[in-house]
C-alpha cells in the first residue's frame, strides 16, 4: 500500500509511541522520561533529574521503483532514538530495560512502514547524562 511521506512519519511515531507507553511502566521508573520529537521545541529547561529521549527520522533515499503511469517511489531511512539518562537517577538494568523497550517497538512491520536491522548501542557518557541510542531502518512505498 502506497502512502505519503507525512503519513509514514506520523505511523513510525504511533508505532514506537503506542509500544512505549504499553511497555514503559514495567521498568519502575519512579517519573516518565521525557520524550522530545522533532521539530517541537520548547523553552523549558531539560530536567537533570529525569531521563529524556530525542526521537529523529532521516530519509536517505527515494528512487523510483515502477515504470507505471502513476509511478511509485521507495523511501529508504532509518529513525534514531538518542536517550540521555539523568546521572541521579540513572542504573544499568533501567539503560538495558528501557532501550529494549525502544528497539523491540522495530521489531516488527506496521501495515504500511517495514522496519529492519533494529538496534540499541551505549554511547560515551557526557558531563551530565548517560547515553545510548536506539537505531532501525525502514522502508515505505510513496
């Protein structure tokens, strides 16, 4: 099935919003970590005594895949899921447990939007946050 660009966006964002919120109470966090999506930007100080995540897509290619009269296009891309864990709050098992909630929302394809090779990798601390990244390619018809 075909759709547009924007609709895929707004299904790779349900898919991963939709299995985050159905999973992320099992970690027993004692806050929500804040989600921040692209393009929504807000003023307010990010809170060191909770862990964020920055939610990015990136298209990395869009050839033509019919010849037809209306012809159809494959978009190639993959999404990023950076997450910062708050020094003060942070433990190992809740890093292992939330970025596997985050990948494994890649593990499987949506009606429209076919995900692969989903991943999770620890990045090199900063001065105030732990970080990791989740990372998983997919592929739609436009």
């Amino acid at each position: 099935m075909s759709i547009t660009d924007a609709q895929a966006i707004d299904i790779i964002q349900d898919d991963f919003l939709t299995y985050w919120n159905a999973n992320i109470a099992s970690v027993g966090l004692d806050h929500t970590p804040v989600l921040h999506w692209p393009n929504v930007e807000t003023d307010d100080q990010l809170d060191t005594n909770k862990h964020h995540l920055r939610f990015k897509i990136e298209v990395l290619d869009q050839p033509q895949t019919t010849l037809a009269l209306n012809p159809c296009y494959t978009t190639f891309g993959f999404l990023t899921i950076q997450f910062f864990f708050s020094r003060v709050k942070y433990t190992q098992v809740d890093d292992v447990a939330m970025r596997t909630i985050a990948r494994d929302a890649f593990r499987n394809a949506s009606n429209s939007v076919w995900y692969r090779n989903a991943r999770s990798t620890a990045l090199n601390p900063e001065e105030i946050w732990y970080r990791a990244k989740v990372v998983a390619d997919f592929v739609y018809d436009t």
